[in-house]
C-alpha cells in the first residue's frame, strides 16, 4: 500500500513538473553586460532555458480581524451577498466594440529637460516630475536662474548646478515649466492632497525626512519642510488614507509608518513600528522590501505587501488584523521591483452585494537577483525577470493566490489601471534588477490584462515602443486615454551620446504618448462626449449626480455604459501610489444624461480628485475631473 502511494506521488510529482516546464517557456539566460545604442533598439538576447528557483516561505501567525472572508464588516453590512468567480466573469460583454487595433506610439517631446523619476498628473491637466539634486545636472535651467553647489556628476561639469531638478509639463502641448525643488527628492514618494495639491515625502541626503508641498497654479513651486518627519523616508510609499490624510511606509531602515496631513507642513510627526519590514528585509544588502504595495480597504484597514509577505494592517492602532498567504515564487519589491494594482472594484452591484477587492501583483526577480545585477559589480549578471502573476481574493477568509503568466518577463514594469477597468503593463526590462545599470534587456511590449475575461484569456500583447524605458521611468494615465511616457536613467548621473559618455543606457529626456487598443480610430464613433458644463463636478458621498453627454446617433442603452472613477496614482520605481478605479453605479441612462451614485465613503474614495471616465461600449470618453468630499 505504501509503495502504491509512493508511486502515485511520484507520477503526480513528475506531471507537475512537465506542467511547471511548459507552462513557463519563452526562457531567458543570465547574461552578462551589454550595450545599447540607438541603432539597435530592440537589445534581445536568445534564451538558454534558466528558470529562477521558488524560494521558501514563512508560515504566518496572527489574529483574524472584521474583515474576513464574508463581509467588509462596518461598511457594507454583515448579511449581504458575497461576490462569486462566476458572477465576476460575466463581464458586461452585451454590445462591446471589438478591434484588432494593438495600438501606436508617437514622440510627444524630444528633451523635456528632466529625467522623470517620480511623477504626478495633476487637476490642472500638468504632469508633474522630477529627479534627484544629488546625482549631477539636469538639462534645463531654472528660470528664473537659482544656483546651487554641485553633487555628483561629471567632475568636468561647473561646481555649481544652475539647473532645475523638476518640470511641469503640459500634456495637451508639451510645453515645459522648469520648478524649484529644494531637497533631494530623489527614490522619494507622494499622492494628491484633498486641495489637488501635490505633496512629496522623504528623499535622499538632506531630503530624507522632507515634506514638499506644490499647488496647481501657473507660477507656483514647491515648499517644504526639510526635518518634517519622525524617520528618514528613502525608498518609503506613500498612500491616502479615508479622511484625506497620508500613511507613509516604511523605507530604508525604516521598520515603522507615519502619518502627514495632506494640508500643512507643520505637524506633530508620530512614528508607529511595523514589524512587517523587519521580517522581510532579506539581508546582505538585498532587502526586497522597499517601496511596499499598500491600499485603502472598503473597510479602512490596509493591505501591505513587502517581498513575498502581506498583512491586512489597521492603520489608526498597528495592529495585523490578517495574515494572509506568501506568494511564491520570488521578491516582488525594491530592488526586484515587480509591479501591482489593486484591481477595480466595481459598485454597480446589487444593494444586498459586496463588491470582490482584488490584488494584482506581477514579475519582479528572485530574492537573490540583486545580489548578481549589483552587489558583485565590477561583474554583473542579470537574472531573468519572473514571468508570474499572482492575484488574490480579499473578500475570502482562506484565499490563496491564483497565479498565471505573462507573456513576457518584466521587472521594474508600470502597472497601470485604464478608464475602461482592464490593467496595462508598461516599460521595465527582461532580465535583472532595480538599481544604477542593474538591468538588461528592455521590455518593449506593453501587455493588456483583462481581469474579467477567464483565465488563459486575459493577457494581450500590444504595439511595442522603439524607446527603452529602464531603470527610472514612469507612465501616467492621460484624462483622454493615453498613456504619457517618459524618463529611463540608469546611471548615477546624465549620460548622453553628445558628451560621448560611456552607457549601456542613455538617460532619455523624450516623451512618448501610447494609444491603447480602446482609442483605435474606426472605434471613435462609439466615443462619447462628457458635456462638463452641464455635469455635476463636485461630489458628496453616496449621492446621486448628474452627467451630460453629447449627442449621439441613435439611443445609448444602459447596459452599454460604465462609468468609471480614477485616482491619479504618484509613479515612481514601477509603483503608483494612491492608483485606483471605481466602476460607479449607474441608476438611469436617458435624454442625454447618465444618473450615477457617488461612492459611499472615504474607505472606496478618500477626499479628493479624480478623473470620471463614461465608458461606452469598451470606449472611455474624454475624462472630467471631479471632485469628492463630505
């Protein structure tokens, strides 16, 4: 009898493992340093079969709090219905337009004078960027003109450094504002305040505990409080809380979040430990846990994600309310850097419902990668990106995570959610890691995931760029729907071909505009018009609001619209801040007007702005900025 089960195990071991062969080909080898130029953008190598191995995980211990399996506790009712994988999948798929459109790219700009590092769209319809004041020159200067020592760079560049270190730029023009930015802001995170206002925490070097304030305005720049927080925040995220205020995790060293007003530089700063980063920093230098996924519940607490390990957190007291399973497979953060969202959540539900909240957490590297992309140097070798996905339920108490794969590696990727609810995958390379010239063969090929299509369905290769978007790059979701590209510095400073600097990378100063599938033009007729004057702009929670369209060729039915709600999202080292999407719920579609109902409460939407998009048939209008509140 036990041989018989022996036997068994082992077929069923040897299928699996056939299983695990095919299911993760495309392979990619562990290389060592190369070059790129221009005249050779695509920069792939031929694949040797190396498959990064599973790392072990740590069981998990801790109480089981109110937001368990069945309900959202306080928010939602303890008796409602709980949402099922079937009823999810039945996507509103009636009349939605189809194309084989796999999207475009154009140049936006040749040199917008700053490498983006972080960035932030902002109510005024200016995106917002910067890069660091401690790694050399930019190439635009202040206006008007500020002067300041030099760190880093060349050392036949000026001793003082007369350039700006942040732009706004307008994203219907491209034209550029240089700004003012005071302390290194530099691996630093940040989020839109209550007021549309941008606020930056922590940084490098005399920037570390700096809080940075800039207003939407045309001749506006930042100010700050330099010694503002309680902890040095390098490498930390940043997250809007219900009552508008900010949660600041984590950071180098820094075991233990804060919380800032979203509206004043001075406050109180007051420190609270979470042991969550301690047990997670992998050592040797490798860490694999800064920049933490982190996002607001339905019912106030926190999801934080910091390697392979994940709690639901109470932000208010410390304490875990959940432990919830380890992905498998691989780190997920700074420096392997995968990529995460949390997946839409969709209020146009039955009243006696509870919407599903998922997260969706893709690629980054093995725990050891770092170790041979960086901390070995002078010799370096880049470790294939992880190619898996892994989402997980929140609603249910004994989830595990549904892995799938994508069709390529990333690392150091954007993961962006699009008007329409499906999820883009943007820029990042194939093989390495986060850091100064870590990272090797770009990935150029954004992938569309479609997280209501089933399962082996869901992933779309799109258009490829020609640019590599490496180490240092962002992407911002633009209110007409495309996605504004720009940044990519893998090096501790400028390195460009006209100063015949040595690079594998050059730091790229053009910025690109991709046209996702839903902006192909033969699906323009479907495209309707947001009439903004006519349409309510300021929101109060779980009311009802209106929302005029232009006209249109013949009746809009219903179950042919969505309207969705986005929060803007700070981007930087492959993470959005704050990013999140709304599916509202739609009571009345008639006579030109759509009749919505506004989120319930801070806990779906903190106080804010947001981009309302009107969804016709799979194509988002032009987005309205709106604004929620009390």
């Amino acid at each position: 009898m036990r041989i018989s089960s022996t036997t068994n195990l082992l077929k069923s071991l040897v299928v699996l493992s056939l299983l695990f062969y095919y299911a993760t080909g495309d392979e990619v080898s562990p290389h060592t340093v190369s070059r790129y130029r221009r005249s050779n953008p695509t920069h792939r190598s031929q694949n040797n079969g190396h498959e990064p191995g599973a790392t072990k995980t740590a069981g998990s211990k801790g109480k089981k709090g109110a937001f368990g399996g069945t309900r959202f506790g306080f928010l939602f009712g303890n008796n409602r219905q709980q949402p099922t994988d079937e009823t999810e999948e039945e996507l509103e798929i009636n009349e939605i337009a189809t194309t084989k459109y796999r999207g475009s790219w154009k140049i936006d700009s040749e040199n917008a004078g700053v490498s983006a590092m972080h960035v932030q769209l902002m109510p005024n319809n200016k995106a917002v960027w910067f890069d660091s004041t401690s790694n050399g020159l930019s190439e635009i200067q202040n206006n008007p003109p500020l002067c300041k020592p030099r760190f880093g760079g060349r050392n036949t560049d000026p001793p003082q450094d007369c350039t700006a270190h942040g732009v706004e730029y307008d994203i219907e023009t491209a034209q550029v504002r240089p700004l003012k930015v005071g302390s290194s802001p530099w691996c630093s995170s940040g989020g839109l305040g209550q007021n549309g206002n941008l606020v930056s925490t922590g940084g490098d070097k005399d920037g570390f505990r700096a809080v940075r304030n800039l207003n939407p305005c045309p001749n506006c720049d930042f100010e700050e409080n330099a010694r503002a927080l309680f902890a040095n925040r390098w490498y930390a995220t940043q997250h809007t809380l219900e009552d508008g205020s900010f949660i600041v995790v984590g950071g180098r060293n820094a075991f233990n979040y804060e919380i800032v007003p979203s509206d004043s530089l001075q406050f109180t700063p007051k420190m609270i430990e979470l042991a969550l980063l301690e047990d997670t920093t992998d050592d040797g230098g490798r860490e694999n846990n800064l920049y933490p996924f982190v996002n607001l519940l339905p019912d106030g607490n926190l999801f934080v994600f910091a390697n392979y390990k994940s709690i639901v957190l109470n932000p208010n007291t410390g304490e875990t309310i959940r432990n919830l399973p380890d992905l498998p497979g691989g780190s997920r953060n700074y420096p392997a850097s995968g990529m995460s969202a949390l997946l839409p959540i969709n209020l146009d539900i039955d009243e006696n419902s509870v919407p599903k909240v998922e997260v969706l957490i893709c690629g980054g590297n093995t725990r050891e990668a770092y170790t041979f992309s960086d901390l070995q140097q002078p010799k370096r070798t880049f470790l294939p990106a992880l190619k898996d996905c892994g989402k997980l339920n929140l609603n249910k108490e004994n989830a595990k995570w549904e892995i799938e794969q994508m069709p390529s590696r990333r690392v150091m990727g954007d993961m962006l959610l699009l008007p329409t609810g499906d999820v883009l995958m943007i820029n990042g390379a194939q093989a390495g890691t986060s850091a100064w010239d870590a990272a090797d063969i770009p990935n150029l090929t954004p992938v569309l995931y479609s997280p209501k299509k089933k399962k082996g369905k869901r992933f779309q290769e799109l258009a490829p760029t020609t640019i590599p978007r490496m180490y240092h790059s962002v992407s911002v979701v633009l209110p007409n729907g495309q996605i504004l590209v720009a940044g990519s510095n893998t090096n501790a400073f400028y390195k460009m071909e006209k100063y015949n600097d040595d690079f594998r990378f050059p730091t790229e100063l053009r910025v690109e505009k991709f046209s996702p599938p839903y902006l192909d033009p033969a699906l323009e007729k479907y495209r309707l018009e947001i009439l903004e004057e006519q349409s309510n702009k300021q929101l109060k929670y779980g009311g009802e609001f209106n929302v005029a369209i232009g006209q249109t060729k013949g009746k809009i039915k219903k179950s042919n619209v969505k309207v969705t709600m986005y929060s803007p999202p700070f981007t930087t080292h492959g993470y959005s801040m704050n990013q999140r999407l709304l599916i509202l719920k739609v009571k009345e579609v008639a006579n030109r007007h759509i009749s919505v109902v506004a989120p319930p409460s801070g806990t779906l939407a903190p106080p804010g702005h947001y981009l309302l998009f009107v969804v016709h048939r799979g194509v988002p209008s032009q987005g309205m900025w709106v604004h929620i509140a009390q």
